[in-house]
C-alpha cells in the first residue's frame, strides 16, 4: 500500500500512517531494528490469564509529533533513556480469556501501515492456537487506525463472530464529518474510523457505550475523552487483583513520564488528553495499580511510579519462565 519512499514525506495520511510523519531516512531507523519472533507473553490476574500479543513496531519522528516541547527538550529526555528520535513504538494488543469469552483489548494496524509495519496480530494469535473465528468480544480503546485497523482486510470483518464495544462518542464523532470542519481534526482519522468500523456497525456488531459500564461480569469500561473524545480504559477484576488497559494515554514513555504535560499530534484535544494523563498516573501510582499500554515497549504490562523530580516512572512488569505449579 504504501513504498519506501512515501515513509519519508511529510505529506503522510495522520490516520493510515499514524507513526510516520517525515522520517528524516529509512536508514536512521533501521540501523538496529531486528524482527522478532511472533508470539505473547502471560500474565495472572486473580484466577485470568491475560495476554500481550505483538502487533509488530514502528517508527516515530517526535520532532514532528511531540506537542508542548521543544525537539531539544525531547532530545535529551531521550539521552537518558539511551535512545535517539526517532523512536521505535511497539503496537501491542492483548487478550482475556474468560469462560466462554476469548477478548481481545485492540487489534493492531492490520493492513494499514503497509507491508513489514505492524499487522502481525494475527500471525501472533495464532502461536497460541487463537484464530479470528474464535474471539467473542473486541474492547476498542479507540477508533485510530493502529487500534481498530485490525478489524478489517479488505473491506471485510476478521473477527466475523466478536462484539465490538466502543465508547459511543467515537462513533458521535468520527461518523459526522461535520466535526471535521468544527475541529479540524485531519480527515484521515474519519476516513480510518468508518472503514474499520462500519463493515461491525452494519453487521450489527458494535456495542457503544457511555460514562462507566460493567461490559460483562469482571470488566467495565470507562469513557475518557482526550486522545479521543471516545478513548476508553477497560478494568479486569478477578480474585482481588485488577488490571486496566488504558489506550493511549501516553505514547513515549521517556518523554511523556517525566513530563507529562507533553502532548502528541494525535490527540484530538490537547488539554483533555493532557488532564487524563496526569489525572490517571496519580491514581495509578496511589493504588499502585497494574496498567496495559499499547505503544510501550511490549510487552506493555507495569506499573506508573513517582520520581524524585515530581514526574512519573515506567516500571516493567518482572518477567518470569517457569512452572510455578511444578516447583519443589
């Protein structure tokens, strides 16, 4: 769909090339990209099994993307975290297996970043024995391309027997063209949004919703607009334990931790985005609060710490291999 050269305009779709404004060379960012095996990695949640799936990574020219700071400023956050723009962002997805359900927490680009970017959710489902037929329910955090593109190939549903919930002022928005002009918000994000979603609204498939819902037994989810006026966190509660999938509230953690009053050109409103933030990292860290992301490094699962300079911290979930179940 799109060629070598296109990723290094600056004259990109916003909604079909989400990670790819301007891109100074393809050699700038694959020096030392490497493809990775497909695949998940498991966590417990109470009695749940949850699961990180690999859409794939792409690059970010934060020079271009980053709102509310300066490329010097991003520069050097980024010399402390050993990395240099642009960025590599993973695309992660996640599944809950509950009885009778097989969810999945977004899915990925699909198609819509071009060959080798991104799109490789179900290519990863499938080391696990998951197919499309087999996911029930699709909680979408939001109606962007990397999140919802997933859900088509060819103008047709991959997951022809899911549910999808959807918080309904995404649908209010980005079904009325109309918001386009009142908001400016690039055309593309509208375009992305009705072709991914409107193949599941005519099947009868879309569930939208409002406020703060309990979806089904153990999951609510919860309406935040900002990133979008839709974007949603879906909470998991089992045995005690909980986990909440929060969209995309934060893209560059070296970035937007420490200050996380920096914004990103994908935020449809600056400021709300900029509240929901600060507002959830507060929360997260009192109540020390397990989180998936989708754009972090895979595979997404942590937890939001305080620093000693008033910002926050990423700490990774510890990564284990072993059977528990098994040890003496």
């Amino acid at each position: 769909m799109f060629n070598a050269k296109s990723l290094v305009t600056s004259t990109l779709l916003a909604g079909s090339l989400l990670f790819y404004p301007a891109l100074q060379s393809l050699a700038d960012v694959s020096q030392h990209v490497v493809e990775q095996q497909a695949g998940g990695y498991h966590v417990q949640v109470g009695k749940i099994l949850v699961t990180s799936f690999t859409d794939g990574s792409v690059a970010q020219d934060l020079h271009s993307l980053l709102r509310r700071t300066t490329p010097q400023n991003t520069d050097a956050l980024l010399a402390k975290n050993f990395q240099a723009n642009p960025v590599e962002a993973s695309i992660n997805a996640f599944l809950i297996i509950l009885p009778g359900h097989k969810i999945l927490v977004d899915t990925g680009s699909g198609q819509l970043f071009g060959p080798g970017n991104g799109g490789r959710l179900v290519e990863s489902l499938a080391t696990q024995g998951i197919h499309p037929q087999d996911i029930t329910d699709i909680l979408l955090t939001h109606a962007h391309s990397d999140h919802s593109g997933g859900m088509v190939k060819d103008g047709q549903r991959v997951f022809t027997n899911a549910r999808v919930f959807v918080g309904k002022p995404d649908i209010d928005f980005f079904f009325n063209n109309a918001n386009q002009q009142k908001t400016g918000y690039d055309q593309s994000y509208f375009d992305i949004a009705q072709k991914t979603l409107k193949p599941y609204l005519d099947a009868g498939k879309i569930v939208p919703f409002s406020g703060s819902v309990e979806l089904m037994p153990g999951i609510t989810g919860t309406v935040h607009p900002g990133h979008t006026p839709g974007s949603a966190f879906y909470t998991l509660v089992s045995d005690g334990e909980k986990i909440t999938f929060v969209g995309d509230i934060i893209h560059v953690a070296a970035v937007q931790f420490p200050q996380p009053n920096v914004t990103i050109a994908y935020d449809e409103d600056q400021d709300g985005a900029t509240r929901v933030r600060t507002q959830a990292f507060e929360s997260f860290v009192k109540n020390r609060e397990l989180i998936a992301i989708p754009h972090l490094p895979f595979p997404g699962i942590g937890h939001v710490a305080s620093n000693e300079h008033g910002g926050y911290a990423w700490v990774p979930v510890t990564y284990t291999n072993r059977n528990a179940a098994g040890a003496k």
